[in-house]
C-alpha cells in the first residue's frame, strides 16, 4: 500500500535532493505507443523538481527519445534482441516476451546502481507490469505504478473486473458510465473492446 511520508522525512529527503547526492527514481515503461511518453513526461517534472532520474527502455524505444537536456535525467536501456524491430503479433505475445526478459534487466539494472553507490529510492513502473512492485520490495526501495491510462478507461477496466460491464464489448452496444456521455465500442481501450479481452 502507498502512504505518503511524514513532512519530516520529506523535507530531509528534498534538501538532500538538492544537494550532491540527490534522491534517484528509476522510471520504467511498457514500451509501447502510449505508454512511453507519458512516463517521459512525468520523468521530467521529477528533475525539475530536483531528484535524479533514470529512464529505463529497450534500446530500441531509447533511439527515439530526444536525448534530456538536464544532467539530473539519464535513459539506460535493457536490451534484447527481441525488442530490437517494432512489435510484432498480438499485444498478448509482445508483452510475455517482454514479461520473459524485463523482469531480470531491471533486476540487473538496479543491481548495477546500488553496486555504484547510487542513491536508488524509488521505482516508478508502468501499471501493466505488477511485478515492478515485487522488484522494489526485493530492494527495499519504494515502488509506485504509474497509470498511463485515463481514469475513465481506469474506471471501465475496474468495471469489467467486476461484471458491471461485460467484455467484449459488441460493436453495435452502446452503454454509460456514471458521470460521462452514452459511449459505444469505438470509444472504449481495445482491450475491452471486440479485439481485446
């Protein structure tokens, strides 16, 4: 569970950020379109904010980002040759390979920082991949996921868990959810869509 940390220890680990030795978060994508940006986004408010920051991608993801242009941000990839080409197949097979090999380049990735003396504090992971919490449990760093996702498609995937919608759903449906407009299956993520789920 996240609690947030009392004000104390907070303002201890802010000057300390702004210091020599400064706090460092480890950021950790899906990488797959829409994911990848808004984790990039959010890897750049906390520099600005004076933490240290690593941008954890495949090499090939890693290309295609605009190099930082703070010293406090740095991208490190994990590399497979799997991940070399863009994705191929169904998102499903992408994510068990993926799910085969990033688990222990993360491992290894954070090994290598604590190895160096690095001040790793947090690992900030991408929602779909639930097994970024047990990789900072093992380190004793915290872990939070990070939605990339709205809330409203939070919202649906919470109510198809619970059988309050039904998944998939038919193309001709039309449904609500509290507090927004009548949506049909064009509007909805696609894995709760026709070709998902």
């Amino acid at each position: 569970k996240f609690s947030p940390l009392p004000q104390q220890q907070m303002n201890k680990m802010e000057k300390k950020a702004r210091g020599g030795n400064g706090i460092h978060v480890i950021v950790f994508p899906f990488p797959v379109q829409g994911h990848i940006n808004p984790m990039l986004q959010f890897s750049k408010q906390l520099a600005s904010r004076g933490l240290r920051v690593t941008f954890a991608t495949t090499s090939s993801f890693a290309t295609k980002i605009t190099p930082f242009s703070s010293n406090s941000t740095t991208i490190e990839t994990i590399l497979d040759g799997v991940f070399e080409t863009t994705p191929t197949g169904t998102i499903d097979a992408y994510m068990k390979r993926f799910n085969d090999f990033a688990p222990h380049r993360l491992t290894q990735l954070i090994e290598k920082k604590l190895i160096l003396k690095d001040c790793v504090r947090c690992l900030v992971y991408d929602s779909v991949l639930p097994w970024g919490h047990d990789i900072a449990r093992k380190f004793g760093i915290y872990g939070a996921p990070y939605f990339t996702q709205s809330c409203l498609v939070n919202l649906m995937y919470y109510q198809v868990h619970h059988g309050v919608l039904s998944a998939p759903i038919e193309e001709e449906t039309s449904f609500g959810v509290d507090g927004m407009p009548v949506m049909e299956a064009r509007d909805v993520p696609s894995f709760v869509g026709k070709i998902g789920l």
